[in-house]
C-alpha cells in the first residue's frame, strides 16, 4: 500500500506468504485463488462512493437522516465501506464465524481509504469489545481482527485494552431497534488513563442502528475522550430506514 509504515507492510508481507503456502478461497463465492475476489468486491453495493447521513451513515440524499435529526448520537460520524448483503455479508460471516482473519488484512485500505478521505484526525483506534465468555466461546473478537492491521496502516496507536465489556448480554439479532439501545446501555467500561483527551477511532465489523457505537462512545467520552469517529466494514438496513430517502429494498 502507497504511504503505508513499515510495519503495515510486513504484516501485509507476512499474510501474502501464507497465501503463497495455503492459497485461499474467497470469503464472497468460495473461489480458490483470492480472499475477497475482484468479482465479489463488484458487487458490494458502496456507501462510501454516495451519500449517506453525516452521523449514522444510512444512505440518504439529505444531509440527515430523519432519525439523526431528533436522536442525538454521542459519536460524531460512522462510515461503512458498503451495504451488509450479497458478498459482503457472506465475507463477515467467514470472519466472524469461520476464523477467515485474513479478511482484516484483506479490508483495511478499504477502510484507511474512507477514513483519510472523511479527514479523521483520530489519537488512537479501538475495537469494539465482547465480553469475556463471547470471546471464550469464539476463541477471539472479530473486530480485533479488522481493528489491528488498520492501525498499522495508519500509524494508529492500538489500544484494545482501552474499553471492555464486563457482562455478555443477549445477542442483537432480532431486536427492534429501541430493543438494541436498551441491551446495550451501561455495558462497556473504558479505561480513563487511555483515552482521557484522546479522539477515538471506533472499530467493528458491522452497523445496523448504531446502539453498540453509541454505548461505547458513550464510556469512552463519560471517561474523558474528546470525541469519538466510527467506521465498520457494513451497514446493515432496516425495513425501518427505507423511507422517501432511500426507497429502494437492499438486495440479498
């Protein structure tokens, strides 16, 4: 990658060769050869390339979405690289459920692209934590994954250790979106020493009303950071946010 630190490159070195030794089927359409093939990637539907919300990242053709225009989000923007459907979901789920870690070395200069052209001018990066028995379970937390070589590609200091999640909670899935704020209030905690007056990066796989982000910016910034950007791989869309603003039904 063109700018990258040293550092960066030889992660990207290091994942390289083991493709080399165990080549890889691709995250999108199972095809041997690529993680994420130039095919799969033509069928992402992009967020970043068109309009969406300044604060919650819905696509829209105003500057807000409704909801963003009476809910008050603590942190100041997110941005996803594309919708949550088609390739791009089934490469999440080979992230988040087959152990693909690849796939973070694989989307970090998506994700650094989006980042430097939003002119984010973020202290550390963190990722979203799990609690302690999710992680035990799956043998590791998803956004670490993407969260690590991002850093790397931005000269970030990574800072996972900087909020935690203490108690597990019952899974989003399913929940109305009023469900998802309530599940997820009061259940991070941040570590004060880390991010008093820092900008945080905020880092997580996927995006659907926001809950998850704002509880988190809301530890981090009770803790003393002085502001909180998010960016995620995907944005899943509700039936509830395809409006005169975004009519058009996301397909699978």
């Amino acid at each position: 990658m063109t700018g990258a630190p040293f550092a960066y490159k030889s992660y990207h070195l290091l994942w390289k060769s083991l493709d080399y030794l165990f080549p890889p089927y691709c995250a999108g359409c199972n095809t041997l050869g690529q993680r994420f093939c130039s095919d799969c990637r033509k069928s992402i539907i992009p967020l970043f390339e068109n309009s969406v919300c300044d604060v919650c990242g819905t696509p829209l053709t105003t500057k807000k979405c409704r909801s963003c225009l009476t809910n008050k989000f603590e942190f100041k923007s997110v941005k996803s690289w594309g919708i949550y459907s088609r390739s791009l979901r089934e490469a999440i789920h080979s992230l988040k459920f087959k152990r693909n870690f690849g796939l973070g070395i694989e989307f970090a200069p998506d994700l650094r692209q989006i980042i430097l052209k939003a002119g984010w001018l973020p202290d550390i990066l963190v990722p979203v934590p799990v609690s302690k028995k999710r992680k035990n379970e799956r043998g590791y937390n998803q956004a670490e994954i993407i969260a690590f070589p991002l850093a790397l590609s931005l000269r970030l200091a990574y800072k996972p250790q900087a909020l935690s999640k203490p108690a597990d909670t019952r899974s989003q899935v399913g929940l109305t979106p009023l469900q998802r704020f309530e599940n997820t209030r009061h259940t991070f905690r941040a570590e004060e020493k880390l991010v008093v007056n820092k900008s945080i990066l905020l880092v997580d796989d996927v995006t659907t009303t926001g809950a998850t982000l704002n509880a988190c910016a809301h530890e981090l910034l009770m803790a003393g950071a002085s502001k909180v950007y998010c960016i995620t791989i995907a944005k899943a869309i509700l039936n509830t946010d395809l409006t005169d603003e975004y009519p058009h039904p996301i397909s699978s």
